[in-house]
C-alpha cells in the first residue's frame, strides 16, 4: 500500500464562518482553500440526539495540504468553528493518491 502524501480537508460550516474557519486554518499551516455554498438537511431526531440546531446554509471549505499538516489543521478548525461555535463547524480529512498543480510538491506524487 503506497503512501499519501497529501490530504484534502473538508469543513462544513454554518454560512458567514468561512473567513473564520480559513484564518485558523492558514495559521495553523494552510496555503489557502475552496469555498463552496451548500444546503444542509437533517431529521428532527437527529437535531435532538446531537444537540444542535443544523441552519440550511453551509458553506463547504476543501482544503488540499501536505499530511504533516492535517492534523494541526484540523484541531484548528475544531477549536475556532466546530459544534460549539456558533459556526457550528464538522471538519474531516480524506487522502489523496495524486495531486498536479501544487507547487513543488507534486514532482514526488
């Protein structure tokens, strides 16, 4: 099984909390991001067991970062927008096989 060497971070935030959520990420070792607006929906049932009031307005964040930066990145957007933050925030991580465009970086991918 081959290494990853880069990771794309996915946040989904309340709408008007991504400048927030991309200030702690760049601090935390972030080049920059994507942000897309989305539409959330969930049950009621859930609303209750999690504790949250989920707004329909989302703005998604990908962020494509070396791996040695995820996890710094990821507390950051926990910390500053996640569930107990009025940005309401989740954030997760998927590797990635293959990358083109990034700098240097991708003369080893």
């Amino acid at each position: 099984m081959s290494e990853f060497k880069h990771e794309a971070i996915f946040c989904i935030i309340n709408e008007g909390y991504s400048e927030v959520a991309m200030e702690a990420a760049r601090k935390a070792g972030a080049r920059g991001g994507t942000v897309t607006r989305s539409r959330g929906t969930v049950n009621a049932d859930a609303e209750k067991f999690f504790g949250v009031t989920v707004s329909p307005q989302k703005e998604v964040i990908i962020i494509l970062t070396e791996k040695e930066l995820r996890d710094a990145i990821l507390h950051a957007l926990y910390t500053t927008c996640g569930l107990d933050t009025p940005g309401q925030g989740i954030a997760f991580s998927l590797p990635v096989d293959g990358v083109a465009g990034f700098g240097e970086q991708d003369k080893d991918s």
